[in-house]
C-alpha cells in the first residue's frame, strides 16, 4: 500500500521541470519503519536531487504518519551493482559493456550497442578457431528483453 502511495508522490514530483528527467527504480518497505526508494535520472542521480526528493517524501510521511513518528528514509540511485530493470536504463548505458542472464541459463557479456523498444543489441567478441589460429571476432547479438532474467553493467577499471 505505502509503496503505491509513495509512487503516486513521485509521479507528481517528476512532472516539475527539475525533475522531468528522473524516474522510480524501485521502493522496498522492508520493515515498518524502513522505507527504501531507488530513482535515476537520464542524466545522472545527484546527491542535491537525492536530498530534494527525500526531503519531499519526508513532508508527506510526516503529515501523514505512514510510517509512525520514527521512520528510515533512505533515496539513491540504485547503483552501478544492481540489474538494470527498464528500458530507460538500458538505454542510459550504451556503450558499456552488459553482462546478461538469459531465461534458458545462457549468458552473454558484450557492449551494449543499441535499445530498441523490445530488444537490446550487444557487440560480442568471439573466439573462432582457423586452422590452428584463433581469430578473435565481434559480433552483433540481438536479445529480446522477454529472454533477459538479469542484466548489470560489467565494472571496467580500464
């Protein structure tokens, strides 16, 4: 129930101006008391729109006591180490390179080169051998999101 509520006072707060390019992940309410809120942003998810929107949230939850006087609060970005859930998010990390669970078990890593509304495109590298030569190629792999279980950006410290 509070999770609707709380997407219901986003869905508000994202229609103003500062905030049009931002957009709900993910809100967990773990506890009573706990209430955890993932947001990002086509252009990135700052501490300052963190804190605004926070302090928004806080308004409301104070007025309306849905989570008692003493409450957690927490808003973030959901971060690199978590799977990609939208397809606004797919799209935000082209370029970098994906590693992706598929429903039959296979995975896949490459860089993600394209979002379409009902596929990603990732360039893999593949190894084929020739003789008694391995030849490196990239290959463009289209993967519908229906097949995608699990999809996370693949840090590189390169």
């Amino acid at each position: 129930m509070i999770e609707k509520q709380i997407e219901s006072l986003l869905a508000k707060k994202f229609l103003e101006e500062e905030f049009q390019d931002c957009f709900l992940i993910e809100v967990n309410h773990p506890a009573s008391n706990k209430l955890d809120v993932f947001i990002d942003s086509d252009s990135g998810v700052t501490f300052e729109k963190c804190q605004k929107i926070s302090r928004y949230l806080e308004a409301t939850l104070d007025e309306e006591g849905w989570l008692g006087e003493k409450y957690v609060l927490e808003v973030s970005s959901p971060g690199i180490s978590r799977p990609l859930v939208l397809q606004r998010q797919y799209k935000k990390n082209i370029g970098r390179t994906l590693k992706v669970n598929l429903k039959d078990e296979a995975k896949k890593e490459g860089v993600l080169t394209e979002v379409q509304e009902d596929l990603i495109v990732l360039e893999e590298t593949i190894t084929e051998k020739q003789g008694k030569k391995k030849i490196k190629k990239k290959i463009l792999t289209p993967i519908p999101f229906a097949k995608i279980t699990k999809a996370v950006v693949k840090i590189s410290f390169k």
